[in-house]
C-alpha cells in the first residue's frame, strides 16, 4: 500500500541531494506555486517531472499521491465554477447556478495549483529518508538557537515520535484485538456504539505509551543523553548537485518576477 | 572494578528498602550473573551501577569514580553499559545504524568517528546487513542485538543486562546468548540479570538475591546445585543438573556438579557401559 509521505528508498541524484536543499526548495516551490500565473506553473510542473523522472519514481506516483485529496480537488473545481462571477454561460446552468468562463479558468488553475503543491512535498518525502529530513530541519533551524529555540532537542522529538509511529499502530492493533476476543465490537452499533468502543482503545493504549516513554528515558539516560547539542553520524555535505539545485531555485524565482513585473498576463 | 558498599535504596520514602545493605564487587573482564525471585531488588542494584538510581546510603564506585558526583556520571555511563529488558523501549532512531550512534554522538564523537564505531559493533553483533532497516522491522532477537550494539559503540568496560531475553523465543535467546559470550571473549565484563539458569551456567560467580539482600554468592557449581533451595525461592535450576542430583539421590555413582548436558550425558554413559560391562 502506497501512501502520502512514504520514503521511497534509492539512490538517485535526488534521493542524494542535502535534504536542507530540497526542503528550502520545497518552500520556495510551494510559494511560487501559489503567487505565481501560468507561466511559473509551467515552469513548475516541468520541473517537478524532471525531478520525478530524474529519481526513479513511477511517473504513477503523481496519480496516486493525488488520490487522498481527489474529494478536495473536485470541490474546489466545483466551487470555483459555479460560484464565481464573471460571464455566465446561459447553456450550462442549474438554477441559479451557472458556469462561468472565469470560473472554468480559476477552478482549473486551483486545482492545478493544488495537485503541484502535493507534488512538490511528495517528491520531498518519497526521495528523503525520515532521519535525513529532521537533521535538515534541525541544521536550517539552528539559527534560531539564538533566540532560544532548542533546534537539537526539537529534531530529535521529531526522530522519536517518527520512530514510534509503526510501534504505535502496531500497539493499537494488539489492544484491539485484545478487546475483540473480548466481543468487542468495532463495526456495527452506529456512530455512538463505534465511537465508544473507540474510545475503550484510548485509555490502554494511552497508558501502555506513559509506561514506554518511561522506559525510554531511562534507556535515553543510560546511554549518555542529556539534552543540548550532540554530534550526528552523518554530517550534511553540500555537493555538486545540491549547488546546481540551488541555481534552478534562484533561476525560477528570478522568472516568476519577471513574469509579475511584465505582467506577461494569461488571457 | 565496580564496588558497592552497603547500598541502601528506597523508592518511597516511607517505604521498605528495596536494597538492604548490598555490598559487592565485580572485576574487570568476569561474567557475573544475578539471579533471584520477582521483586528481589536486582533490577533496582542494576540500576544502581551506572548511576541510574542513586544510593540512600552507601556508595557505589565505578573505577573509583562515586556515581553520586554528577560530574563523573557521563563516563560512568560510558564505560558500564545498560540493556533492557524490553527491546522496544530502548531504540531511540529511526534506523538500526542510526539508533547506534545514539551513545557515541551523546559523547559527541566526531562523525568519521561515530561511522567506524558504529560499523564495527554491529559487525561484532552480526547484524551489519540490517544498518539501514527501521528497527519496527526487525525480530524482538534482532533488536536486543541492536540494543546492545548501541551499548558496544560505546567502548564499555562493563555491560549490565537486566532479563535481555526475557521478550525473546529460545533461538533468539541462544543468539543474543553466545554474543554476550564472545563479548566476556574480548574482554567486557558481563553482568547478567536473568531467569534462565542455563545462561548463567557458565558464570565465573553467581549472586543469589532476596529480600533486597545478598542471600549467596557463589560458582555456578556450589549455587546451582542447590536444588531444594533454590525451588523454595522460586527460582529452580538447570534440568541437567536436576536430573542429575536425583540420580544421585537415588544412589548411582554421580558426581551431581555438572551443569551442562554435554558433561551430564558423558556421566550418565559411562555408568550406563559400566553396567553393561557388569553384566
């Protein structure tokens, strides 16, 4: 089962690139996708497939990264149709709803828009090893230390909760089925029965997660941990790449002024 | 060499002790073993080595260093080891390799360090084809070994155990087992915490825990053969050597030392051609 911000393991030119570079980049991507007109989308949505070829994913990853948010995607095309103004095409219309030229243009942009953002942060994720984004999160963040932001205690928040997602979930099935052999009941009795038998799920699990962070302190602990800055394994090292990367950033953000500065306009 | 003198712990203060007056001393390089009931207090003794838990009274020395400065804690830490009992509490990374670097970037090693520390103890474990697997993926066995790969990159001159393979199936327990062994080989000193009797059958001094106390202390041979007493504690001994004593018991020629089946079935042959020869 494929799912959003699943790491795909590799390594291809972008699965080696700094993950410092590619979060900056995802920012600024995500920030010119959502300023920019169509020919920074175009642009953008070049890239992005470049980037996607360039790292091995099956081209079928753009689709099925879009799947959790397809319900989203259609309201926003329906809203943007039906509800924005502009020139109402008399031959399509429900009542007082009409399709607007204006709203096909918006609707479509939005969604565009939208699917390139989702694209963006998927390329992140499947291309980044979940370690390798928090020490990248860790290291931009670090600056920050200076007005108190404890950047190496944060990142390794981030570390152990990811580390305990599995072990999470796994927990929950096992509670679960403890309560199942016990005719608990997950599946009928309506919203009210369902939510309550969930709600019999929150409390063991709850606990068994105070009991292990317990344990895990004292682990932490035993091996030489107190907070404040400790040394990494793998120190970030900027390559050719990650320059090169940085160039197409800075190349795309000088495009998308100039395009709003000429106001090269779409119709 | 550790030494505690008269430790004396309570958790509460207005409850019992948990430790009532533990004085002991483990030398660099032995495989020590503590056994005892539930609730005996060895956890809590273990606990006590590498400055976990902090005496009431008493003191405990580590090299000479007193594990109540806190100034000396972190290479107290460093060179007595810990393992859990509980192989999903004590992982901290995301993947095996990085959960090893976990102690050493605490000393704050330099990476190229870390990196080689890192490869050669889980090489010493075995498990240097899992270093990039997320630890939710690997057997309850594999953990505890990565576990105490962690420990390893720390270059301890002690580690302390507590049940390692209590959450364990016996294949995996036998794995995790005779690394331990081939790490008394290299010269860390072991203590062992378990309820497996025949882990410990080679232990160069046994402690027998009750009560919070020292009840006896021992090779293996003077202790494990102890069977009615050691039943009554509810711990029991290794079948061999039960076996064993109840041949004896019943009047054959045994020597009702050995403790393990190699050397029990060499004796039971022996008097079994014997017999024959007899005949």
């Amino acid at each position: 089962m494929v799912h959003l911000g699943q790491y795909f393991p590799g390594d291809s030119v972008i699965h080696r690139l700094d993950p410092r570079v590619k979060i900056v980049s995802t920012i600024v991507m995500s920030v010119l996708i959502l300023w920019g007109e169509i020919p920074s989308l175009m642009l953008i949505t070049l890239l992005i497939l470049f980037a996607v070829g360039a790292s091995g994913l099956p081209f079928r990853h753009l689709i099925i990264s879009l799947r959790p948010v397809r319900f989203f995607l259609l309201i926003f095309l329906f809203l943007h149709l039906f509800f924005g103004e502009g020139v109402h095409i008399a031959s399509v219309s429900w009542g007082p709803f009409s399709l607007t030229l204006e709203g096909l243009y918006r609707g479509l942009t939005v969604v565009w828009q939208f699917s390139l953002l989702i694209w963006g942060s998927s390329i992140l994720t499947a291309t980044t090893f979940p370690s390798g984004l928090v020490s990248g999160l860790e290291k931009l963040l670090r600056p920050l230390k200076k007005i108190g932001v404890p950047s190496h205690d944060l990142a390794l928040m981030v570390s152990i909760a990811l580390r305990f997602v599995p072990t999470f979930l796994e927990e929950l099935e096992r509670i679960k089925d403890a309560q199942k052999a016990r005719c608990a009941d997950f599946r009928s009795g309506g919203p009210v029965g369902r939510t309550r038998a969930a709600a019999g799920l929150l409390v063991p699990l709850v606990l068994s997660f105070v009991r292990r962070a317990d344990d895990l302190i004292v682990a932490m602990e035993a091996r030489g941990f107190r907070s404040g800055p400790r040394t990494n394994m793998n120190e970030m090292q900027m390559a050719r790449a990650d320059y090169a990367a940085i160039t197409v950033m800075v190349l795309l953000t000088v495009f998308y002024i100039l395009d709003s500065l000429t106001a090269f306009g779409w119709p | 060499m550790i030494e505690a003198r008269g430790l004396i712990f309570k958790y509460e203060k207005s409850g019992d002790p948990v430790l009532k007056d533990i004085s002991l001393e483990i030398l660099e390089g032995t495989y020590v073993a503590i056994i005892g009931p539930n609730g005996c207090g060895k956890s809590s003794l273990l606990r006590h080595l590498d400055g976990l838990l902090l005496p009431d009274k008493g003191e405990l020395l580590v090299d000479g260093m007193r594990t109540r400065d806190t100034g000396s804690l972190r290479e107290i830490r460093r060179m007595v080891g810990m393992v859990f009992q509980n192989p999903d509490t004590q992982i901290v990374g995301t993947t095996v390799e990085e959960d090893v670097s976990f102690g050493p970037g605490n000393l704050g090693l330099p990476p190229l360090e870390i990196r080689e520390r890192v490869d050669t103890a889980l090489d010493l474990v075995g498990m240097k084809k899992y270093a990039k697997r997320p630890p939710h993926t690997l057997s309850s066995g594999e953990k505890q070994l990565v576990a105490i790969a962690g420990v390893l990159a720390m270059h301890p001159k002690y580690i302390a155990l507590d049940e390692p393979t209590a959450y364990l199936d016996p294949s995996a327990r036998m794995i995790v087992f005779r690394v331990l062994k081939k790490l008394h080989q290299e010269g860390i000193a072991i203590i062992h915490v378990t309820h497996h009797m025949e882990e410990i059958v080679d232990a160069d001094e046994i402690f027998v825990m009750n009560g919070g106390k020292i009840i006896q202390r021992g090779k293996p041979a003077e202790v494990l053969t102890r069977i009615a007493w050691l039943k009554e504690l509810g711990l029991g001994a290794p079948r061999v050597t039960e076996l064993l004593c109840r041949l004896k018991g019943m009047g054959l020629d045994i020597i009702a030392e050995s403790l393990t089946l190699d050397d029990a079935c060499a004796q039971i042959f022996s008097l079994i051609e014997g017999k024959a020869s007899e005949a």
